[in-house]
C-alpha cells in the first residue's frame, strides 16, 4: 500500500500547479499540464485555457497522489487492511488526516462488497479496477464520492449507477479494455438520474451510437470525452447545452490492421498517426504486435461504420454557445466549416478537425477567434486561406495545422517549418508585405 498527503483544501490553482513541471507523467494530456502550470497558479483567468481550475481538481484522478508523504488519522486507517495494494491520498480536513482519495484493486474488493468503505466519510475520489455490479453498489455508501473512475468495469457494472439517483457523484470516468476485439458495450441512458459536470470514456461501445436523449437532462454537464466509443451519430442530446465548454470525441473507431478482417466497412483508412509515424518517440512506423490494445502506438486504421460520417454542421448547429474546445479529429466528417462559426461559438479556442474529409473554403471569421490551437490537416479543403488565419501562426505556442490539403492556396508566413510554404498544399512563402 502507497499511501500520499495532499492539502485538500488547497485547489490545484495553488497546490498542485507548483508540482506539475516534475510530475507530467501522471497526466492524461501533458500539453494542459504543462499549460495549467505556465497559466493557471493564479486560477481561470484569461491566460488559463484548461477550461476551469475545477476542471482539473474532478477529472484527473491522478492529480491527488503528487506528494508522497503522510498517514490517515487511525480511524480511517483501520479501515483498510495492510495488504490493501493500491494507493491511498489523504488530505487535512477539520485539522485531522482523513482518506479522500483511494486506489481499489481486484483482490480488495471486499472494501466495497462487505461495507467496509461506510466507515470512510471523506473519500471523494475512487479509482475502481474491474468492478462489478455488486462494487459499484458498495459506493453507494460513500456520501462525499464526486470523482469516479471505472477501469476495465465488468457486464452491467457501469448500468448499476442507475440506482444512484441521490448520488453526489459529479465526475465519471470509464475506460474500457483495449486488449479485445469487441469492446464493452455500455447504455448510457443508466446515467441519466446523475448530476454530472464532467464525464469521460475511452475503448467503450456506446449502446445506439450516440448519447440517449434523457441526457437532456444533464444540465450542468461541462466536460465530455469520449474517444473510441463507436458514435455515430450526432449528439443532439446536448443541444442548447450552454454550460459545456469541452467536447472531444476523436478516432471513434481505432483498430489494429488484422481486425480489418471482422469488419463489414467499406473506405477505411490508415490513421493520420500512422500514416505520419508520429506514434512512437522514434518516429517510424513499426509492424503491428496483433495485439489488440496496440493500435495505440503500432499501426491502426479508422472505418466509417462507428465514426462520425455526417456533415461538420451538425455539431455548429447544437447551440454550444459558451463551448471552448472542440476535437472530432480521425472521424469521417463531410461538408464545410460554416462562415458564422466565430458568431456561433465566440468563445472557441481549441479545434482538432484534421484527419477527416471536410471541403470547401476556409472561413475567415476564424482568424477571429484566440485560438491555441486550430488542425485542419488532412482534409480536402480548397480556395485561398484567409490572411486572418494565417496570421495565426504568429502567435505564440499556437498549434496551427493545414499540410495535406492539396487544393489549398495563398501564402505562408516565412516561420518554422512555415519558411518553404505548406507541404501537401499549393500554398508558397509569402513575399514582402503580402500578410
């Protein structure tokens, strides 16, 4: 057992911040780490373009395990048994050491099974390894749980949270094997009773394809991630949906070569990762395993049949009107960028479109928008680019991406990569004052 302390009543704007440079490994996305630690010791403010300190404090588990040091008050310690294997945070609440975070193994499932976990009245985030239905009813005795994170959860495991309708629980994470050809499939709809801010899935099969329509309900919802989770159709469940900020549904379906052959698709296509090397630290592109968990660095392709393959569009249309990233990156979506996205989401600042089969011209309300990062690689986009747009790329840390559209014309500033104009388009450096 690993056990660590955290200030709990300390935010990340000023506990966690002055640690993140040392510790990215325990990020899911080390480029917001790395930013929140550049931008947020001070809290949301407008360098601070992680989407809310809050964000942080209920989404990444990891977050609580940075400083390794401290014991819980004996109360709570006698709770958990010394063979317990996974890792235990505590933090000061009241003046005393209590248990607020907590790891739970396979083999300590009897913590949940038994009741044991009643006697814990600050744990606030559990990690649970391939729960069962009858775990996941074991949290229902945890009255200050917020943060949930279900690994590798079993059959019907996930639904169980349909009897949780007093629950406090206000994030939920699911990641779902990878090491199989058929995915767990998960009916959303039994979420419907919570009151989430932010939900987060990976290597799952959302039953019907997109999000059942009683998350109408969820009113609150700010953050949702939902990456290999076979959608294919949009999400109108969340239409109107003003508290959401962030949207991340890239590569809705990410294989390995071999699994080619079990499926019906027709225009599947190598990833854009793989077709770039971009996997590995080496850069190469190595042959498969044939396992199936490794279309994560070894060569993966993409099909249509469980990806998004409907007009861009119908995500503009969806009313987000305070929505700040978007990433549908690696799908197969069709049609234009519309000319009022800036009026339609004038607060956008995050926008992953590469990889999928957009047309027609670039809008120039884009180059209005403060962007940190704008991919729009890998597409059939035409016409010259907007000076607006190329403007961009003068801005500092922006990550700005138009190679491999091969119809695509205009000038590139004289910068980086930039110097000898955009490869896979007919874009050349500009000269003079053409910016």
């Amino acid at each position: 057992m690993k056990l660590y302390q955290i200030n709990f009543e300390v935010q990340i704007s000023e506990g966690c911040a002055r640690q993140l440079e040392k510790d990215l490994l325990f990020s899911e996305n080390p480029d917001d780490w790395q930013h929140i630690h550049h931008n947020c010791a001070h809290g949301d403010t407008s360098r601070c373009r992680t989407f809310g300190v809050e964000h942080w404090n209920l989404t990444s588990f990891w977050y609580l395990f940075i400083n390794a040091h401290g014991e819980p008050c004996e109360e709570d310690f006698a709770v958990i048994p010394e063979s317990c294997g996974g890792r235990i945070a505590c933090g000061w609440i009241e003046g005393r050491l209590r248990i607020v975070a907590m790891e739970i193994l396979p083999e300590d499932h009897e913590l949940l099974t038994r009741g044991k976990v009643h006697a814990l009245p600050h744990l606030f985030s559990v990690l649970l390894h391939e729960a069962t239905p009858e775990t996941v009813r074991g949290l229902f005795m945890l009255p200050a749980l917020q943060l949930l994170r279900l690994d590798f959860p079993a059959a019907g495991a996930v639904e169980t949270l349909r009897d949780h309708s007093t629950s406090r629980l206000r994030s939920l994470q699911i990641h779902g094997r990878q090491d199989r050809l058929h995915w767990t499939r998960v009916d959303l709809s039994a979420l419907c009773s919570l009151d989430l801010l932010h939900f987060r899935a990976y290597a799952i099969q959302v039953l019907g394809g997109t999000l059942p329509n009683c998350w109408q309900r969820m009113t609150q919802l700010r953050t949702f991630y939902c990456s290999n989770c076979m959608m294919h159709l949009p999400p109108t469940a969340l239409r109107n949906l003003t508290s959401l900020t962030s949207f991340v549904a890239f590569r809705q379906w990410e294989m390995i070569p071999c699994a080619l052959q079990h499926v019906n698709s027709t225009n599947c296509k190598a990833s854009w990762e793989t077709r770039h090397a971009t996997k590995t630290d080496e850069d190469a592109l190595r042959d498969s395993t044939g396992a199936w968990s490794d279309f994560q660095e070894g060569p993966s392709f993409i099909c249509p049949a469980a990806s998004y393959a409907f007009p861009f569009e119908e995500f503009v249309k969806l009313g987000w009107s305070n929505i700040r990233k978007v990433w549908l990156d690696g799908n197969f979506l069709t049609g234009t960028i519309p000319d009022n996205i800036a009026e339609v989401w004038p607060k956008l600042e995050s926008l992953d479109l590469y990889d999928n089969n957009l047309e027609g011209s670039i809008p120039d309300s884009l180059g209005r928008l403060a962007f940190v990062k704008l991919q729009l690689q890998g597409n059939r986009f035409s016409g010259r680019v907007p000076k607006s747009v190329l403007r961009l790329a003068h801005r500092a840390n922006i990550m700005l991406g138009l190679q491999e559209n091969p119809d695509l014309q205009g000038c590139s500033p004289d910068i980086g990569h930039w110097s000898n104009g955009i490869p896979g388009t007919q874009i050349r450096p500009c000269h003079d004052d053409e910016l």
